[in-house]
C-alpha cells in the first residue's frame, strides 16, 4: 500500500515510531500533533523528527511522513535542539548584560553547550548575573520564532557583528542563491539553522559552569574570545543530579587521587607517559600477575617482542599508508624504523618462524609489551590518553572452525573479568560488514554468525551496529559502567581476516594443504595504564584488597610493642601481605587517620593485649571496628580475602 | 741503596720477581739466565721482560735491570710472543705451499692469531696442507733471528710484496732516521718488531681454526684478502684441552640452543631485539619473579617510567653530550627525544617529585623499564650484544652514613645470587678515583673506603683497579664464571656523586639542612637478555627445575590412560608447576626422546600400575629412571625443589 493512495486533499498520513499511522489536516504543526496525543507530551515537546531531518515545532506539516516522531530531551536530537537554544539564551542573557559583547558561535557539546564572545575576559561574578538573567529570560517564555532572509536583508540585520558578516559571506560563497534563516526571541536575533524549542519558558533548569578563553575559529593568530560554557536540563532534578555526578566525579579525579596517594605522576619530558610510584607499580603488577594467572587457565602463551621495527614491516601490516601520523618514526642504519603502536604485526611475525598445522591452532599469543602512539600532546590527559601504555593484548589464531569456541571463551573471559571479579555492569555492542569491506562475503556471513550463535549461547544481550564492523572483520566491543554509571569502551573482540593474508600466514589443514587462519584481536582491560585510571575513579581510591598497594598497616600503642608488632609484620609479609608499620611518635589518632586516608585496608592496632595473646586490633580504612582477632585467624582472613578477590 | 754502587766493570745486577738479585756478567743472554735457573725454564722461555719492555731471549744484556723476568706462555705477554711466532710459523708455511701469496700482516688476536695473505681463495684442504707444512717447519727447529736494516735494505728486501712497501714508506714517514727490524727463520723473512720465540721447535702444538675474507686495512674498497686464523699452544694437551672447549662452547651456543629448544628468535625487521618465544618468556618471567621476590625481602620498591624523553633530561644528565650516538633520536611535537638507554635520571626525576628527609633513606628504586641502545648492527650477536633489554636495575639513594651498609648489603645480594642460587664463582674488581675524577676528593676517599670496609666485612677477595673507577665515582665490578671457566662481567655497584649534583636533588639531613645524597647505580644480572643468552650456555640448555620452562611432561602408556593423566596434568598445573602432556599416537620410547631433546626435568610415564597406586613413573632428561612414586609425594617434592632453586 502506496501511502499516496490513502491521502485526501487536506489531509496528510503520519506514521509514528510504534507503526500507528494517523490522518492530520494539511498544515498541521509539529506542536499540534503533540497536544493532540499528550498534554504532557506537548509540555515536554521541542522538537520534530520528519523522516530523518530534525524541525522546530511549529513547521506546517504539508506532505504524508513515514517516520515521525515528537521530540524531547530524551532524545539525542532532542537534548540537541535543548543545548541549542540554550546557548541561545546564554548569547540573549549576555548581549541585555553587556550590549558591547559580539557574538560568534555558540554550539553543543558532549556535556552541554557554550557560546564564544568577543568581550573582555568576563569574571566569575559575571556569570551569576548572566545565568539570573538567563533565568528571568526563561521565565517571560519568550516565542522563539525562524524567520528566512536574502544574503542582503541578513547582512543589514547583523551589520554591527563582524563575525557574522564573516560567517554569512561564506555561506552566500557556498549557495549564493539560497537564502538564510535566523532565530528570534523578544529582542534578540541570531544567525541560525535551527531548529529550536517553541518558547524560551522550556529552559528551566540551567547552570553556567566555566569561563575560559578560545579563538575565532580555533587560529590562535585571531582575536582570543571568551567562551562561556553551561549545561542545561529541564527540570531542576536532573540538572542537581548531574551537579552532584561531576562534584562526585571531581572529588574521583583520578588525577587528584593518584597524586593524593602517591599512585603514579607526569612529567613535561615525558608528555602522556605515566610514572608509576611503587604503590602504582603494585596496582599494576598485580592487574598483570592477574591476567597471567587467567591466560595460564586459559591456554594463552606470553611473549616479549622488541619494540621497534623497520617500515617495512609496517608496509606489510598497511599501518605505514593508514597510521604513520600515529607512530613516532625513527632513522636507524639509514632506513625508517617506528616504535609499535600495537603488537599484531609482532606476533604475525613469530607465527611465522615454523609450519603450523591445524593441530598447532588456536595459538593463543599474548604480550604486555609497552606501545607508543603519538597522540596530538593537546589531547593528552591523566591515564585515560596516554602516548606509552601497555595492553593486557593478545592474538588468537585459529580455523574457521575453532572460531566460535573462541568467541564464546572471550565471551566468558569478558564476563569473568568484569562481572565477577570488578563487579561492573557491562554492555555489547557487535559490528558487522561496512561497506567498504575486504575478504569474501561468505566469510562475513559466517564470521557474524558465529559472534551471533556464541553470544545467544551465553544469553547475552547485545545492540547491533550495522555496518560499524572494521574493514578487516566484524567485532565485539565491550562497554562498562563504572560506579558513576559512566561508560567506558575497554574489551575488544575483532576477528580479522586481512593481517594473516598480507602476513602470507599459513597452516596446514586437515586436507594436507595451505589454509589461512584467522586471526582474532583482543583485549579485555584494554590500555592497563586506562584501566588503572577508570579502577582508580570507580573504587574511589579505596581498592579491593587484591590489588590494593598497601593492604594492612601496623600502629604499635607504646614503644615497647614494637617487638610484637614486627612479628606480625613479618609474619603477614612472609604469608605475601602488603604490610608496613607507622611507629612514629604522633598520637594514636593521628597515625590511624593516616592509614586511613591512605586508603589502608587494615589498620592494625598492637597494644599489651594483643601481645599477651598474640593477636591484632583490627579496624578499617572507613573505620569499621572489627575489634581483637587472633593474629593466626586474622592472617587467614586476609589470604582467604586476597584469593577471593573480594 | 742504588743499584749502580753494586755494578762492577764486567758485571751487571739483574732483580728477578721475588726480589732477588744476581749478577751477570755483561753481554749475558735471556736464554743463558734461563739456562742458569733451570733447564725446564730454559726449555719454556719464549722472551723476556726487561724494565717492562719485552725483548728476544738472545739479547745481550748491557745494564742493571731492576724488574726482569723470563718470559713463558704462562704470562699474558709470553703467550702474546707465542702467538706472534705462530703467525710468522703460518706465513712461512704459506710461502712455501704458496709462493705467489703476498703477505700482509699477521697479529695475535684474543683467541690466537691471524695472517692477512693476498691469494685467491683457499679452500679447506688447503688449510690442513698449511698446517702439515707449519708442523714441518716447526720440528726443523729453525733458529730465529732479529735483524737490522736502513729503509733502502728493507725495502730491497721486500722489494716483491707491495703491502711490506707501503708499510716501510709508512714507518719513514713517520720515523726518518730509524732503522727497521726483520725476522728470519731458514729462508723466511717478515718485517716484524719482534719479539719472538728463540726457535720454531718451541711451537709445538698449532691448529688452524678458520678461514675468512678481511680488507687490506680494513677497507672494503682495497682488495680483499685471506685471513687464516689459528692457535697454538706450547704442547699438545693444552691445545685439545682448548679445542674441546671451543666444540663444547659449539654445542652450547645460545644461538643454537635458544633455537631447538625455541625459546628466542630473530628477525631483520628488528636487529638487535631479541623475539622471546613462550618456554624464553618463562625464563624471563621466572628470573623476574625471583629478583622481585629478593627486592621485597630487601627493601626495594618497584617503578614504571616512560620509554622516551626530551633531550632537555639528557642534557641535565650529561647524556647528551657523551652517549648521544648511542641512543634513538626522535622528533616529537618539534623537539628532538630519545628512548632512553638507562634509568638513572628517571629515578633522579622520581626522587625529586616530593621533599626527602634522611628519614625517608635509603630509597631503592628498581625498574626492568626496556632499554635501547644504538649499537652498531654489525656488532649485533644473540643475546650477548642487543639494542633492546631490561636490566634487574635499581638506584640507590642514600646519605652518606648509610652508603656502607648499603654496599654490604648489596655484597650479600651480589653473593646470595651468584653463589647460593646459580651456583657460579665469581672475581671482585674494586675501581678507584681516575684523574679525570669530579667530585671533593675527601668524599673519594670516604667511598672507596666503604668500599673496601665493606667487602673486608664480608671477607671477599678482590683486585684494585688503580684509577680505573667512572669519573663520578668507584665501583665495584663483578665477573662470573660459567660452567666453561669463561669470565663475564655482569653485577656493577657504582657509587655516583654527580648525577644527584646535576639533578639538584636534595635531602633534609638530620641538621635540618639541605644535603645531596650518593646514588648507587646497581644491578645483579644485568641485562636479562645476556644474562639468558649466559644461563642457556652455562647449563647447556638443561635448566634448574625453578627456572625451566617445560618442568614436567606426562606420557601414557595407552589411549585408556588419558584420564589418570589429565588428573595428573590437572594437579600440577595447581601446584603450579608448569607441565605439558603428549598422547601422540608414536611410540612411548620416542616421545621419552622428544621430551629429553626438548630438556624437560622429569618425564612422567603413566600406565595401568600408574593409574591403580596413584602415582607416577619418573625419569629424567638425562634417562635416570627414579621409579613409580606416589603422585602426591612427587608433587611435594617438586614443590620444595622450585621452593629451594636448585
């Protein structure tokens, strides 16, 4: 059924996101439709998806739509047109305040919006007035109206801005016979595609978070402007709530935690390139140790590769044509070397210093090999972008048979590790065929299928990214959410079919002739450089024993305890434990307030009872009293704990 | 008293090594001295050290001497005499056999001697041919003998051979009015400074070991030459004790070895950087493991630092001036960085980041950060000499008081190693302050003596290295010997006053004034990678159960005995133990064979009697049968051999 055959003069069709379709009068707005189904709906409304393009709310509907749909902040699109006017009403805010101000751009951002001014530096108390007016603006629920001008007509109106004049000369260069549209509320005008929420009364809940300084389009040679960037919400809940998350996230920074606990530092000759402290070092050597213990369970094999290779190994892989901006490039012995940006080409190569049968595979390779990547130094920041790291990475080589096991091995690898042992939610997300892919379709189709018949068989649940999947093979990516709810993309499964073909990588078949294996990249805690940071935010610093650096801390009561105490200390080192002392002459307090800000796990008080029967006051870094234990059953406590990773 | 009152008209004093003092009469031989102490010396003597210089046994002697000695192959400069002998023995050979041959030079190398000769090539029997005719010439007993000539004679003599001409016109040049010196023994003369042996009769025992091409001065654009290479011994056994060395040193080659039993390879693409195979990165691992075990025990803490840094760190370290053709320069964000070769300034970085007290002191910091180092490609070899390793290194800060016991303690982690775990003798050096020294010469004086305190404490012997310590400071170096008797320096303690001084890092002593701490640069293995290529020489590839990547192998007798096995490989495994299985479908003597071939420690054998005790039949790589025992007490006891290394 032709949807044209079921239009009436004045009517048109429109069919909403559960399929219903539905007849409205010829010219019927956006808004209209909204309070027809929900007054709520109407409230919250601000904005309309028709077949695929985002519009404002009062756009006459004039032909049938097959794919309609009300926005509102729930939606991405919505949010967006939100953010948008937001900023809109920042820009209104700021030109009532300070009538000199010339405005540039003001777009949205991942968290909320900003707006680029031509002012002198504003200060901090000019934000709480802009933001009370910004207020007051939304309170005089201002229509928000598109109005559509020639090239000439705009100009006159922005005559006084030279940015804009800048800005409209460019697009009359681009469609010089196109007109342009712009937005208007109360007073205030601006340069616009829009679309835009119906009334400024819909900006309810708005914050105004940080002033820093920016460029006319980014040249640091242009003018610097002052950017004002905001967040807004629509009520006042969910905007205190994000508050509280970024005061939350803040108080996390792993930045501010790894210094607080002497964890790991930076350095400027050293850009992106953590130095761990040996509490730091700890962390990471028990994450490895961890993984080893993991990959000796699960058949993998470890290697240790150089770091550093000839170009023409880059060539083979093609990371030389599609990476060598990413690669920190060397002259030895008068040829091209680079420093490995990841470890595939590593292990092709040592696949590759015997014959392989099919009873070799899979052959699965990993190594921790420090990578480096050369990160733009702007983007650098903390341990989550780093230009050295190292990856719990390894390569699986395997039939086309063996596939599906390993997938459903990764699968429950992938689980192991985040739902059992950290204790993080997590989600799935498979990529199949883009459409520029290589290898044979068939081969596709059975790669997918197999990702597809290992995760039912796991009964996990997964979102499908159609046509996402690299140009090498379709993948997995694992996303966590840590204890703020935020979401991290770490594990990897890809499989690849191209590598082991430009490697010219063989095994002999049961057949008795050449095949090509495939070859599966994966990682499941990805960069631990990353991962350490996201740990160090998710626990707060208060690590789970395991892999806390400084598990149990020993404070004596008087000097004459000291002898015990080193016993226990001895004792609890020999049995593996973390374990220091803090003998100084400082009150009691004070050195238990110590261990606990150092995030200690125990804290261990020796006193004449302990030592007359050989025990331990026990308490914790959140001071938890677990009161006297037996210093036997205390240590068992503990090495249970450990192996448990609790 | 001076030696001169004691000289009457026709006599001259001559002291021997013990101090002794005889006189001669004037005009008196080497040979007759030697023939005066003992016939047995008269028959070894290949020279003789006159006031340092070494002179021909037949040299009339016309002064007191305050230092003589009669030269044997037992000296280091006697066996140099020897050696030189044996070239012009070989030269002479070869003019013989070959009369067209044109000599160049012939001197002695560290292992025996070489002669450059201008021929087309010679092939292998020519090699057996020469060495007859040498043997030949040798029993002829031809006396040799030292001649004097002007330029015009030599070169009259020399008249056919223009490499001798070249060299005359070179010595004119550079020495006018000289006179040159030849050799003759029979008919052969050579342009030689000499000394050399008496006789021909002396060089008894010679073997010719090698043929090679080499460049006439070692420039590949002159002709290319044939170098013969050879060594000699004053009698037979000595040279077959040596040629039985040089074939086990063969057998033992870490190259080969590190090939069969695939614990390392190669690979152009990478020179220099050793690939460790999984059995080589379980010696890596476990050497690791083990020094990070004795670092918790010693106070150590571990750190991971960043690979690559601005030229500005090397430049306060004084690395760029002096080790800038050593190390990988690279361009990043317009500034040139360089991957590091060593760890001293990430450590000195580390030490700054916070204010120390002497409280805080000693810190010991390790790190097995990777290292490269540019050596020059042609110089590449296995794992002796790479551009890629990670050292057991560490750096110990500490003031001055603390410097002693630090060194006596690193004495007894030095001993601990070397002695008790790998069972390896080994020599002391003690380096003292150059003239080139930097630093307050009372602060010299203070650290060789605790050096030398130190290892008195510890009743080592050692040998003083007058002058030959680093300009920032004495050392102590340490060479041990593997199971071939061959030295290799691998443990260093360097005591360093500058590098603290150039990084101005600072203590608060207890004065509550700034001080600067000594740094200890240390390491006991040194560089991993030689320290393996070291290991897999000095055991023949046959490991210590602690270290051996493949500890157990279980074989069954029949398919039926598959699930007793997988018990056994199962329980192991939890123990730790690394253990592999073999059920191929071959003959149970053959795959005994492949897992001796293949060094595994102990090979289980599992059958009916096997299954129904719970136990295990044992053998080891090298076939001693150690019977059926319970499963459960083998397992123990190999628990407490790993627990006990040996």
């Amino acid at each position: 059924m032709n949807s044209k055959d079921n239009m009436s003069d004045n009517q048109i069709n429109i069919k909403f996101p559960d399929g219903a379709m539905k007849q409205y009068p010829l010219g019927t707005t956006g808004m209209q439709i909204a309070s027809d189904i929900s007054e709520g709906l109407a409230r919250n409304a601000v904005g309309i998806l028709v077949d695929g393009k985002t519009l404002d709310l009062t756009v006459k509907l004039t032909k049938n739509i097959e794919d309609f749909k009300i926005l509102t902040f729930k939606d991405q699109e919505g949010q967006e047109i939100f953010r948008h006017s937001s900023a809109h009403l920042l820009a209104q805010a700021v030109t009532r305040l300070f009538p000199e101000a010339k405005l540039t751009i003001g777009p949205v951002v991942e968290e909320g919006f900003y707006y680029d001014i031509d002012h002198p530096p504003f200060k901090e108390e000019d934000l709480t007035k802009i933001e009370t007016e910004m207020k007051k603006i939304a309170k005089e629920k201002l229509p928000v109206t598109r109005h559509e001008a020639t090239y000439t007509e705009a100009k006159k109106i922005f005559k006084d801005n030279k940015y804009k004049i800048e800005l409209l000369e460019e697009f009359e260069k681009e469609n010089p016979n196109e007109k342009v549209s712009y937005y208007q509320q109360g007073e205030f005008k601006d340069l616009c595609r829009g679309p835009h929420v119906p009334n400024t009364g819909v900006l309810k809940a708005i914050k105004l978070t940080k002033l820093a300084g920016a460029y006319w389009r980014a040249n640091a040679k242009n003018k610097q402007l002052q950017r004002i960037y905001g967040i807004s919400y629509p009520d006042k809940k969910e905007l205190n709530q994000y508050l509280a998350l970024i005061e939350e996230a803040k108080k996390r920074d792993h930045r501010k935690i790894g210094k607080d606990l002497e964890l790991y530092t930076f350095h400027e000759y050293s850009p992106g390139s953590p130095f761990f402290f040996p509490k730091g070092t700890e962390i990471y050597l028990q994450l490895m140790n961890f993984v080893r213990e993991e990959y000796k369970k699960r058949g993998y094999e470890e290697v240790i590769t150089p770091l550093l290779y000839d170009k023409e190994l880059w060539e083979t892989s093609g990371h030389w044509d599609h990476y060598k901006d990413d690669m920190f490039v060397i002259k030895v012995d008068d040829r091209e070397f680079s420093m490995k940006p990841m470890n595939c080409p590593s292990h092709a190569l040592m696949y590759k210093t015997k014959t392989r049968s099919y009873k070799d595979l899979p052959w699965r390779v990993a190594d921790f090999a420090p990578l480096h990547r050369n990160e733009l130094k702007g983007v650098l920041g903390g341990l989550t972008r780093v230009r050295k790291f190292s990856q719990d990475d390894a390569h699986i080589f395997c039939t086309e048979e063996q596939m599906q096991q390993e997938i459903f091995d990764l699968l429950d690898f992938v689980h192991y590790i985040y739902a059992d042992i950290f204790k993080m939610e997590y989600e799935i997300g498979l990529s199949t065929r883009p459409e520029k892919a290589m290898g044979e379709p068939e081969l596709w189709v059975k790669a997918e299928d197999a990702l597809k018949i290992a995760l039912n068989k796991k009964n996990m649940i997964y979102k499908i990214n159609e046509g996402d999947g690299a140009f090498y093979g379709p993948k997995i990516d694992i996303e966590i959410k840590d204890a703020l709810g935020r979401k991290w993309q770490l594990a990897t499964i890809q499989l690849d079919f191209q590598m082991p073909l430009r490697f010219k990588a063989t095994y002999e078949g049961e057949d008795g002739t050449k095949h090509t294996p495939i070859m599966i990249h994966r990682a499941i805690l990805g960069s631990l450089e990353r991962f350490i940071g996201i740990l160090v935010e998710h626990y707060a610093g208060k690590f789970p024993l395991w892999i806390s650096p400084e598990q149990v801390r020993v404070l004596i009561i008087a000097d004459r305890h000291q002898i015990f105490a080193d016993r226990v200390v001895e004792e609890l080192k020999e049995a593996g434990i973390r374990v220091t002392k803090d003998y100084k002459a400082e009150t009691l307090n004070k050195k238990i307030r110590n261990a606990q800000l150092d995030q200690v796990n125990y804290i261990l008080v020796i006193g004449d009872k302990e030592e007359e029967q050989e025990s331990v006051n026990v308490r914790t870094r959140d001071n938890e009293i677990h009161g006297t234990k037996k210093l036997e059953d205390f240590k068992k406590q503990l090495i249970k704990e450990i192996k448990d990773k609790k």
